[in-house]
C-alpha cells in the first residue's frame, strides 16, 4: 500500500468522523496578574545580565533591575486595591489558578515592601573591609569554589562577587506572590517549589563562616524536601478525596454542595480517610514553612548559618506568605472542617508559643534567639488563625505586616556589629554597646521592644489585635498561654538591652561598621514603620479589615 494511499485514508477517515471541537485558549488577566509577570519578567533580566553584562558592571545593573521591578510590581499592587480588586472585583482569575482578592493583595503588598529592604541589604558593601582594593558583599567571591581553597582565594584577588543572589531573590519573591493567592493546589505547590529553592541556594553563599552556611543549606534542604513531599502527597490524597484541585470544588465536596459527580471518581469520592489525612499533611507543610513547633527543627540552625541579610528577608517574607496559603486553605477549602482541624491547631499554637519562648531564654547567639523570637511569634498569629472570624484574618494581615519591618531592621542591625572575623553574633560581645554606639544600640532596642510587645510600638498593636480576635472567637484560654508567653519572651528581650546599655563595654569588644545608605534606609523604615504602627495603627487596622475577605 503506496503512501498517498495511507495519507487518503487518513484524511478521509478524519472527514468521516465527526469535526474536532475547537480547543479554547487559556484566558489569561495578566493585568491582575501584573504584580507576579513584573518580577518573574525581571528574575528572567537578572539572569541575562549575568550571561552578558560585563562582570565590573553586574552588580549596579542587578541592584537596578532588582529595585525598580520591585517598586514597579508594588505600584501595580496599589493599582489593583485601588481598582477595588481587593473588595468589590474580588474574584478567581487565570482560570481558577489565582485569586485575586484582599487578603493576596494585602500580602503581596508586604512581600514587595519586605523584598525591597531585602535588596537593600543584599547589596550592602561597606561593612566588611576592602579585599584587595575591592569591596565586598556578604556574599561568597564565587559560590562554586571550595571554602579554602586555592580557587577561592582567586576569586577573592580578582575581585568577584556573586551578584546571582538579586536573581535568585526576585525567583523567590515571585514564588512567594502567588503562594498566598494560590487557588487550587498545584498551583500551590507550584509556588512552594519556586520561592524555597532560590532559599536553599541563598542560604549556602555567606562569605564568612562558609562551612556554616552550608551546613545551614544542606539542613534547610533537606527538611525542606521532606515538607514538599508531604505537601504533595496530601495534595494527592486531597485530589483522591475531591475528584480535583480546585479549591472551591473541594470545598464543595467537604459541604456536600456538590453536584455533577464523575462516575468515575464516585467510589472514592466523599471518603472522608481521605480528606483528614490529606488535609494533615498540606497543613504539616505549610507549618513547617512557618517555622512552628514540632516543624521548627530548621529554624535556628538556618537562621544562623545563612549570610545575615538571607536571613532576615527569609525570617520577614516567609512567614507573610506561608500564613497566606494558611489561612486561604483553612477558610476557603476547609470551613466545613473546623471541629476537626481548630483542636490540633490549638495544639500547634500552645507549644509553639512556649517552646519558642522557653528555649530563646538558653541562647547565647543573636541570631539564633531572634530565630526562636520568630517561632514564639508564629505561635501569637496561630492564635489569630484560630479565631476564624473577619477579625481573625485581618489581625493576622495586621500582624504579618508589622512583624515583618521588624524582622528585617533587627537583623541589618545584626550585621553592623562586628569584629575580626565578621559579624560578632555572640550576646557576650554585645555587652556595653550602648556605650559604644548608642543610636545603634537604641534602634535595635526599639527592636527588641516591638517582639516583645511593649505599647507604642507596632508588636503591641498586633499582639493585641490578634488576642482580641482569638478571644472572641471563643479561644480565650489560649490568649491567656499567649500572655504568658509574652512575658516569657519579655525576659530574653529585655535581657539584651539590660546587657547593651548596663554592662561595661570589654576593651577588645566590637565595633559597629558604618553602612552604606541602603542599610540606612532598611533601619530607618523598619524603625518608621514600627513606630507609626504602634502609635496609630487604626489606619492600618482599618486597612487590613477592608483586606479580610477571602474571594470564594
């Protein structure tokens, strides 16, 4: 049989049958979707100018890229909330895939802010001394050269410096964007992949201290693995249960709203095995992420490890987006389930509270009590999640927005104190660093007195909120662990600012470096912001009250 006789047959065969319907193309809104494109788009940029820029010129072209996409994507956020995106056309855009809604607004507007200061102390230079007639980052010369070897010291001679890091940052902010405003699982998990592995890699490039901070890699890695797989494998179990990703038809599942069921999926469907182990293991990963008791093994050992600026962008941006796809997942999805998950989550709240709080008293390196500072807090907005109400979510939108300008001032004011070996991490050498330095000793006080909660300072306002939520919501035992959390955490806050202005300052203690204005500006508007929101936070409050709507 010739050719042309096969392809007749073919053709003839394809008229017979009935004519294949048309396959519709995607509808995209990439206006509301802007916020994302702009960052991906530049993520994309910043790896081309590595590819073709000269090395000399990288930096200033990442730094410029870096901020101006940043600024860009948050004016297109402001854009949107004033479009009445985030109230009145609230709805589900990319074809289910992404809601576009208060609550995400809100968020991607804090992770914006946050990711701006971050780059800002990513792209600090004048801290450490001048290697060779060059100025260094916190960064390694060259992340792919052994620590110590002869390839390193190379790589520090010629000057390198490994401006990859503004890249990787806006990979991980993009994935960050959608993970809050994730409407369906896989796009969920979609964006759990994209924002944790530009982390991993952030976390292993410190200059100082490289074994450190690949040990701190490694181990974020590695957990990190584990949570994704879990997070996959309840989404798989939660598709078994549902016949689908999609958050409301889940949602209609768990009412018994639903109507049209594939015969297929009837057998499965429904079964509630399903559903209770799936549900476990998505929140297991979503709590893993925002470092609460008995996730929080990470935690310490990461925060202390990563390069300093790593950190508190991490410590700030995470958590605002991990409480994100929380919340959408408890109140959007899972409503219907609230006897069973608020006991547990009650649970996770009260140890989180005390343990973080507990084992901060026994630390003796600041990075590693602020990181167990950041898991107590991940207790207080627990409480707020708990609440279920409007006034729940909003004090957590609240909470999240102060929480993280502290975040990130509290540890660029770790990165200015420093001595021969990089940054003077043990509270030993802050003793008298009032007396050294008494604006940068205030400033991080003022730090300090926000964790801890202290009035007129943004802590204050948010713990309050999220109490008066939580209490009623009909949770009032555990504002009560919560207070009593606070005054525990108080100690360790206060403790170091008794250390900073009332002990005298050793002679061979160290210095504090003078930062470039970027630093400058992240501590100024951390301070600013901490302020502000402490003294008249109703502005925001009402702010994050307007934002407290899930769309459905």
């Amino acid at each position: 049989m010739s050719a042309s006789a096969v392809h007749s047959l073919w053709t003839t065969a394809a008229t017979a049958a009935e004519p294949i319907s048309k396959i519709d193309a995607p509808k995209i809104e990439y206006g509301q979707l802007s916020p994302t494109l702009i960052v991906l788009g530049a993520a994309v940029v910043g790896v081309l100018v590595e590819a073709f820029v000269p090395r000399k010129s990288r930096y200033y072209a990442q730094v410029f890229v870096a901020v101006v996409a940043l600024v860009a994507a948050f004016s297109a956020v402001v854009g949107l909330a004033a479009g009445g995106y985030g109230t009145t056309k609230a709805h589900i855009a990319a074809m289910g895939a992404v809601a576009v809604d208060g609550p995400a607004l809100f968020l991607q507007g804090t992770i914006l802010l946050a990711g701006i200061l971050g780059v800002f102390t990513f792209a600090e230079r004048r801290l450490d001394p001048e290697a060779h007639g060059n100025r260094v980052d916190a960064f390694a010369a060259q992340a792919a050269s052994v620590p110590g070897s002869d390839s390193e010291k190379a790589a520090v001679k010629a000057g390198f410096t490994t401006t990859e890091v503004f890249p990787l940052l806006l990979f991980a902010i993009s994935g960050m964007l959608v993970f809050p405003a994730a409407n369906d699982l896989l796009t969920l998990f979609v964006a759990l992949e994209v924002f944790s592995l530009p982390l991993y890699l952030l976390c292993a490039v410190a200059r100082r201290k490289r074994l450190m901070s690949q040990e701190a890699a490694v181990k974020y890695f590695l957990l990190g693995a584990f949570a994704s797989a879990f997070t996959l494998f309840g989404i798989a179990l939660l598709y078994g249960y549902a016949g689908s990703m999609s958050y409301a038809t889940i949602a209609h599942v768990v009412d018994g709203t639903v109507t049209n069921v594939d015969p297929a999926l009837a057998g499965t469907m429904g079964n509630d095995v399903l559903l209770l182990m799936g549900m476990a293991l998505v929140v297991m990963g979503l709590l893993f992420k925002v470092g609460a008791v008995p996730f929080h093994m990470w935690t310490p050992d990461v925060y202390q490890g990563a390069p300093t600026p790593v950190t508190g962008f991490m410590a700030a941006a995470t958590k605002v987006a991990a409480f994100g796809a929380l919340l959408r997942l408890l109140y959007v999805v899972l409503p219907g389930m609230r006897w069973d998950w608020r006991p547990v989550m009650w649970a996770v709240a009260i140890v989180t509270m005390l343990g973080g709080a507990i084992v901060a008293i026994t630390q003796t390196d600041i990075k590693r009590l602020l990181a167990y500072s950041s898991i107590a807090h991940a207790g207080f907005i627990l409480a707020g999640v708990i609440a279920t109400s409007p006034d729940g979510v909003s004090s957590v939108l609240f909470y999240l927005g102060a929480y993280s300008f502290v975040t990130i001032g509290a540890f660029a004011v770790v990165t200015l104190v420093r001595d021969a070996g990089g940054e003077a991490t043990h509270l030993s050498k802050w003793a008298g660093l009032g007396r050294r330095s008494p604006l940068v000793a205030a400033v991080f006080a003022v730090f300090l007195l926000a964790f801890a909660g202290i009035p007129l300072t943004s802590g204050f306002a948010g713990k309050f909120a999220v109490f008066k939520a939580a209490a009623e919501g009909g949770a009032g035992a555990l504002v009560v662990v919560g207070v009593i959390s606070s005054a525990i955490a108080a100690f360790f806050y206060i403790r170091v600012i008794v250390l900073m202005f009332f002990s005298e300052p050793k002679p061979e203690g160290p210095t504090v470096a003078v930062p470039s204005p970027l630093t400058t500006t992240a501590i100024a508007v951390g301070v600013a912001v901490t302020l502000v929101l402490g003294v008249a936070p109703q502005y925001f409050l009402n702010l994050a009250s307007q934002a407290g709507v899930f769309v459905r």
